[in-house]
C-alpha cells in the first residue's frame, strides 16, 4: 500500500492513504515551528517518510485503532484528544469494552485485529476540547467536536484554507458508522449538520480521496440522509411485525449482507441507536424486549428529519 503526498499549503500536507482502506486512514501533516501529525495509521512508506521528521505532536482525532496505529512509534511526540475518548487510548481493557460483547452474549474482542499489529496503547498526554485553538507557529487551526461516531470524536476547521477536516465523517456510500457501544446516532447527526453549516470550501475525510472540492454540501447531506432512510426502514420493519432487535438486525437494513460474522452484531448496536432514538422521539415504546410503534405512527407518516 502507498501513500500519496498532498500540498495543502507552504505548511500543511495530506498523507492520503488508499481510499477507504482499513486500516488506513489520511493523515495530515503540518510543518511549523512545531510538527505535527494529525492521526497515525498511514501506510508503510507514510510511515517511513514520517520518521524522518521530528514530530513533536500528535493529535488523534479519536480512539479508533485506525487512526492510532502507530502512535507508539513516535515516542518524543505528545499526544492530544478528547478527554471522552482517553480511557479507550489508553486501556487495552476499556478499548475492549466498547464493542459490547456483554449487550450481545458474545466475545467480539476475538474480532479485533490489535495483536497482530502489535498495537500499543499509549497515554494521551493532553486534552482537547470544541473550540480548542491549536497553534504551532504560523498555523492555526480549531477543535470541532463532532460526536456520534465515538463519544470523543473531533474534527478540524483551518480557517486560512477554508478546510474542514471531518474526519470519519467520511461520505462512504456505506453511510454513517455507529456499531459500537459508545456510538450515539442523534449526536452523529447534528455532528454532519455542524459540518454542513460551516459550509467548508474544501474538505478532506479520513478515508475519501481528496481534497473534496465540489457539491461538498450536497455530498454532506446524502450521506446524513442515510441514516434516515434507515430509520425508516426500522419503522417499517416494526409495523410488518419484527418486535425485538434480533428481529430487525436480520432484516438487514443497514449492512444487507453480513459478509463478515461481526457485522451483524455491528448491525445490533445500530439497530439499537435508532431504536433509542425513536423512543426518544415519541414514535416507538418498549415492552420489556420489544419494540411497538404508537397508535397513529405509520411508516407512511413520520417527520424524522
Ligand atoms: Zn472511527
Ligand atoms: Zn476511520
């Protein structure tokens, strides 16, 4: 796998790794008084390159091990994130926690490909936090904080380039990814209206090709409205008679089809997330295990949006 190199400004660069490609992710590079890298899991020849700076920070953006991979291969380098997602860069045990296996009956952990990485969990040395002014000379740039996808999960806005960097708000046709048990669909959503509304003149994912350039907030909007378009189908999915989560997960709503045997439990806590979140928005009551539309609530009737 290799990486492309792309000049942002005289400071900043994109390290672009294959799209979509677990478990790459882009990385950005800025070269100030102080150097500093935005994530770490680039491709080999990335890393290489990378060595032969001295990176003094490392901002994650969140705890995935997909943007940390190398984190433990700079050791001079501090590293900053979100205080609600330090325990999982830092604990092998919490990492561990946020896949859920208690919610499912099931160990996922022997899903996780940590080991044969040689994974290290390192200690975040500082937090950030929304608003956050990150200056390391000539660049500035802020801390969005985009929750959803992970409690902690953070963006960048670099007012001078008119750049937003969303991170795994990601434009992947899949959609928007919250298969954990840290995840919040609701939260998810405001974090892509956020990013809609700061109408960015470029914009760069962690897993696109890019800079995006064109239709940004169209593209933005497409890919929030697939969360509604799931919604929708859980609704449906509960008026045809599916009642308890398992019922609806094997629906396949929103993997449609499991390729890969964790995928369906991904599917449980997505499943789960929008069925929170009809609760919450009045349209579907609990029953002990099941799920129930109320009276007058039909697929052909909702307002999600
Ligand atoms: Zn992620
Ligand atoms: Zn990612």
């Amino acid at each position: 796998m290799k990486s492309e190199l792309k000049k942002l400004s005289r400071r900043v660069s994109l390290l672009e790794a294959p799209e979509y490609h677990f478990p790459y992710c882009n990385t950005i590079l800025i070269e100030d008084d102080a150097c500093c890298i935005i994530d770490t899991s680039v491709t080999e020849d990335a890393l290489h390159y990378l060595r032969s700076k001295h990176i003094d920070l490392i901002i994650s953006t969140h705890y995935h091990v997909d943007h940390n991979r190398y984190n433990s291969h700079f050791p001079q380098a501090k590293i900053m994130a979100h205080e609600a997602d330090f325990p999982y860069l830092s604990s092998r045990e919490r990492f561990i926690s946020t896949v859920g296996s208690q919610y499912v009956g099931v160990d996922l952990s022997r899903y996780l490909t940590l080991d044969q990485w040689g994974y290290e969990f390192r200690e975040p040395h500082e937090t950030m936090s929304d608003g956050r002014i990150i200056d390391l000379g000539h660049t500035r740039f802020e801390v969005l904080h985009l929750p959803g996808h992970t409690l902690g999960h953070c963006g960048f806005l670099f007012p001078d380039l008119g750049l937003v960097f969303s991170t795994d708000i990601d434009l992947d046709r899949f959609g928007p990814w919250y298969g954990n048990a840290v995840c919040n669909v609701s939260d998810f959503i405001d974090s892509i209206d956020r990013v809609i509304n700061l109408k960015p003149e470029m914009l760069i994912t962690s897993h696109a090709s890019g800079p995006i350039t064109s239709n940004i907030q169209g593209r933005l909007t497409r890919y929030r409205d697939e969360i509604y378009r799931r919604e929708q189908e859980v609704i449906n999915a509960i008026y045809r008679g599916k009642h308890t989560l398992w019922e609806i997960v094997d629906e396949n709503i929103i993997y449609r089809k499991f390729h890969e045997p964790q995928w369906r439990y991904y599917e449980w806590f997505m499943i789960k997330q929008h069925v929170l979140r009809l609760i919450d928005l009045g349209k579907v009551f609990a029953d002990s295990d099941r799920y129930y539309l109320y009276d007058g609530v039909r697929p052909s009737n909702l307002n999600l949006a």
